[in-house]
C-alpha cells in the first residue's frame, strides 16, 4: 500500500532549537508587510484550479513565459508531487542523492523506480552530464534535478543542464526534466539571478516557491512553469482534484510579496551572512570543512570531530543543525542554514557551535582545540 514515509527533517517544524542552524531559508516577511486596505475587501470563496491570474503574471513576467503556462500550486512540493503522480507514477525517474527527502519520498510513494546519480562533498557536490546519462533508459519518465541544491546550495550549470536535455531527446525523448529552482532568486549581494531552465525546451518544467528566496513559507505558495500545453491542462485538472485552488487570501498576499520584490536587500543579508559563515569556516579549518554555495540560505559542513560525542555535545549545547543522512549524504555531513537569523545572532549560533565542536575534538589526536571566534 503507497504510503509517505516519516522523515526526520520533520522536527525542523517542531520546537526551534535554542541555537538554530538547521533552516534552509531567509528571514521571514511579517503580514503587516503586506497587507493593504483593499484586502479587507476580498472575497472568501474559492480561486481558480490554475491560480489567480494576476499573480501567475507576476510569476509568468520573472521567467519569461506567458502567464497560461503557469500553474499555481499549494507549496513547492504540492507542484513536485502532481508531477511525480502524473508523469512517473510505476515509471522510472532518475535524480541525485543526496537531495531533499520530500522530493524522493514523492518519487517512492508513487511506485516509481528511482535510479541515482550519487554527488558528494569531496566532489563539490557537481552534477554530471555523462553521470546523468548513464543512468537514462528508454523507460525514464522523468529527471528530477534542483539547482541550487539542497542541502549543498551548489547550482547546475546551465551547460549541464543542455547537454541532459540533449541526452534525454535522444535515450528518452518522452521524458520531462523537472528543475527545482527555489532557490534560483536567493543571490548573494551583486550576484545575477540565473537564467530559468525552462527555457531549455517544451519538456524541461521548472517548479519553485515563495517559501526561501521570498521569506513566505506560511504562504503556502508555490508554482509549475511549462511550456507544453497539454501537461498544463493535466496539471490543472490534478490540482483541481487534489485541493481545488489555492487559499484565494494567499494568493492575494503572494501577489504583494511580488509587489514588494525585496530580492535586493534580501541578497545583501545573504551575503553578510554568507560572509559570516566563511569566516567562521576559516577560523575554525581543524574541525570543520565546508562547500561554499552558489545561492540560498544554506550550505553543508563536514565535521572533522568524532561523530559520536560532536551529536552530544550538539544537543547538550542546544545546537541544531540538519543531518545529511537525512538527505542521504554521509554521516559526517551536516546542511547548516546561515540566512535565518539577524548576523549577530547567527555568530553567537556559531560561536555554540565552535564550542560543541571543540568539546567533542577535546583529546582527539591531530585535532586542535581553540576557539575559532
């Protein structure tokens, strides 16, 4: 019987950790951010199946697309999800590990066939080409890739992604290639936001959220890009089927949130935080290593510690990072999310991490045991 499994990244919604690290995303918007006279005015019944056209303009206007070929979605895996169902339900999908567990729980609980293409930390976490294609077959229904990644926030290059889609056209022209870009806006400082893979063709799909790069995960938000109409038309008849619309009050909001685009000052505290972090990293060199990301609110460490006494000294210390066996990373790999907090906060969040870390290398051969900020 296709059940959804229960993953451990679920206690990220649970009590927040007196030293929180374990995040994956930005500050969070206030509603009195958003809210204007007009919205005391809005009618509760219910929205569209395809979403409020106003706020697939906004959507359809930063990807360069027309606004039909957007579907609004409740939450980015509400969008992967409908996928998955409707493309690869006892199919057989090809995506990374590691990769975030709802996005491979969705895959399993449809009776798909996963086949990996395994990236890793001593390899900077790339993606690549011929790895993906080793792993397609006439019967793959779908690639399931993110760019930036989570847990790493390691991008795709938009070359990779070209020579997959020139791979599938000719081992699996059928399949579709779905692109988590939710974290593509979450740029740190001058940075330029990366370009939409779906403008690699009519069967690449790209799905994202409010939810990290816009500081609205109670927004419950989220979208499918396409530019093949008939996989619209399914979608929204899927959606329809499964939640009907979206909150029309949350889609309202959506589209202030889009009015505001506050992308910018969001970019610069992810740079000083990012900043932060790579210091700390640096201050730090014999107990801990790190892949620097390309964007997003996040990165992965690698304890240089016994495993052990750092996860007790972890918890003793009231610090919470997100494990990467979650992930289905190595043991030793933790996702450590820096955008979250104000950067005074997230040095003191540091500073406890340093010293659970130096508690736990405390007789450790080889391994020095002085604070690092």
């Amino acid at each position: 019987m296709p059940k959804f499994p229960r993953h451990q990244i679920m206690s990220l919604t649970g009590e927040q950790a007196r030293h929180e690290l374990g995040e994956s995303y930005g500050p969070d918007l206030r509603l009195a951010e958003l809210l204007t006279p007009e919205l005391a005015e809005l009618e509760l019944g219910y929205g569209t199946a395809a979403g409020d056209v106003r706020l697939r303009t906004a959507i359809a206007e930063r990807h360069g697309v027309r606004a039909d070929e957007v579907v609004v979605t409740v939450g980015g895996m509400h969008a992967i999800f409908l996928l998955a169902y409707l493309l690869a339900e006892r199919g057989e999908v090809v995506t990374t590990a590691p990769e975030f567990p709802m996005t491979r729980s969705a895959f399993e609980t449809v009776g798909a066939s996963v086949r990996v293409v395994p990236v890793s930390f001593d390899d900077g976490y790339r993606v690549r080409a011929d790895a993906v294609r080793a792993q397609l077959t006439p019967d793959t229904k779908l690639v399931s890739l993110a760019t930036p990644q989570n847990p790493s926030g390691v991008a795709v290059p938009r070359s990779v992604l070209r020579e997959i889609v020139d791979a599938m056209a000719v081992v699996c022209p059928d399949a579709y290639l779905l692109v988590d870009e939710t974290y593509r806006s979450a740029t740190y400082g001058v940075d330029q936001v990366a370009d939409t893979a779906v403008e690699l063709g009519p069967r690449v799909v790209s799905v994202a959220s409010l939810s990290k790069c816009h500081g609205a995960a109670g927004l419950r938000i989220g979208w499918v890009i396409s530019t093949d109409p008939g996989l619209v038309e399914r979608l929204v008849t899927a959606k329809f089927s499964t939640v009907v619309s979206a909150s029309p009050v949350c889609e309202a909001l959506a589209v202030r949130v889009f009015e505001k685009e506050n992308l910018a000052e969001r970019s610069g505290w992810l740079e000083q935080n990012l900043l932060i972090t790579q210091d700390w990293v640096a201050a730090n060199g014999q107990l801990v290593e790190w892949v620097r990301p390309s964007a997003g609110a996040l990165c992965v460490i690698r304890v240089k510690v016994d495993l052990g006494r750092f996860k007790q000294e972890a918890a003793e210390t009231g610090v919470r990072l997100a494990d990467g066996d979650w992930f289905g990373d190595e043991p030793r790999v933790f996702r450590l999310g820096f955008g979250y907090l104000p950067a005074p906060e997230l040095k003191a969040d540091l500073d406890a991490l340093t010293t659970a870390l130096v508690r736990a290398a405390a007789g450790q051969p080889g391994v020095g045991v002085r604070l690092g900020m």
